[in-house]
C-alpha cells in the first residue's frame, strides 16, 4: 500500500501538475472509469489511454500553471484515497467564464482504484462551489 | 478495520440519519474536530459532545428525514473513508433559502479519524454546488 501511495504521488506530480502525457503510459491501466465525479464532463465514462490523454490536455488548458498538494492519503489494497489542495491561475477559457487571470484554489477528495499495480478509475467530489464562488466573485 | 467501518455505519444511521442525541455518547470522541470542511459553519473548530450534539440539531434541521447512503468505504487502523450519497426534503429554512419543500441530493467524502476506538474527526469535501443547483432551479 506503501508502494500505491507513491506511485499516486507520481501520478498527481507528473500527469496532473507537469501535464506529461507520456506519464500516462506509465501509470495508468489499459482503460480508466471515472465511477463519480459531478460536474466532470467524462462523469460515468470509461476511457482508454487516449482518450485520458484528451481528458488531460482539455482539462488542463484552463489552468495551465495547475498543482495538487495531497493533504491526506488512507490505503487499503488496490484502493488509494487522497485528499487535496488544488492551485491554478485561470489563464485559458472555461465554459461561461472566459479566462480571468485569478489564482482560484479548491480542495477535493478521490478515491483512486488499481488494476495490477496500475490506476484504473476514480471515485472523486471536489469543492465546485467554492471555485464559482471565487470566478463569480 | 473491519470494526471501525461498521461503527462508522452505525454513527451514519444512528446519529445523522435518526438524529439520535444519546448515540453521540456512544460513537464519538470526548473532543471532535472539523479539520476541513469548506461551507460548514464548524469549519476548523474542535467541538466537545455538548458541541457536536448542538451541531447535530442545527445542521440537520433543515432536512429533517435526511439519509446518508454510504457507497464507498477505505481503511485503515484509525481511519476510515465514505463516499456517500445524501438525500433530504427541504423543510426548514437555511441562510437565504427559506423551505422549498424540494428532495434535495448529494454526494461527498469524508475520512473520519478514530482515537480509542471512537470517532474524533473528520476531513470532508461535499458537492456543494450541486445542492444550490437544486435550490435555484
């Protein structure tokens, strides 16, 4: 579980924060399940690693300069739960709020799944008010 | 482990789903902190039994046949995670919302630690925008 705790932390650092898309090759399962995450587009879908390397560059586009910081981490075998601080300067458009140019942070918390030592889906709620409070404000 | 997810489901059901007072003695800590919590009012506070059960009643006031549906659960010794689905009527009135009578749904994640046995926090992150999606619409 150690070991799933850090190869999270890879993940988030190198995926997420650096947007290296070869990294995705290295960490992720053959296909990934977005089981639950409100507000998510892709919420409910299963994607190949492709198809979260689409999800990656999208996502990101917005908050180009984005950066978890794991607060909290609990394991069970195969299961990894995280929860988060999120940082991004809102540099590039989202939907209805064209880029402001603000520092908007959120918190959130996701239980990762593993497939084989590889991370297979995510079960995720994040704190969406608090970030329309801060682009609406 | 096992033992505290089961004492963590009777927490749910006894103390937020019945609103039962008594069972507070019983499940919680003699001190319980809200470590992260963003929109609750007891956000950072540490709250003795006396506090908590006041808590309680304000908080479920407004949904008085509220149901915390518990769908994920990781552990680990002296901790444990829920991903939840949450239901309520809205009967009472809440800060800028006076009672719509509308079923009210949301989903969060909560990891609760437990001292001795008894549950003495929590960190959690819950879909707020969702719930004032439901209320404006």
């Amino acid at each position: 579980m150690k070991e799933q705790k850090e190869t999270l932390r890879r993940f988030l650092q190198e995926v997420w924060n650096e947007g290296n898309e070869d990294a995705v090759d290295v960490y992720l399962a053959e296909t990934y399940t977005i089981f639950h995450d409100p507000g998510d587009v892709w919420h409910g879908q299963t994607l190949d690693r492709d198809g979260f390397k689409e999800r990656l560059r999208i996502s990101r586009a917005p908050f180009p300069d984005q950066c978890f910081d794991i607060k909290e981490m609990v394991a069970e075998p195969n299961r990894v739960v995280a929860g988060w601080f999120w940082k991004g300067t809102h540099k590039g458009d989202l939907p209805a709020f064209p880029a402001t140019g603000k520092t908007i942070n959120m918190s959130g918390l996701t239980i990762y799944n593993f497939t084989d030592g590889r991370i297979s889906g995510h079960w995720q709620v994040t704190d969406r008010l608090g970030v329309f409070q801060q682009l609406t404000s």
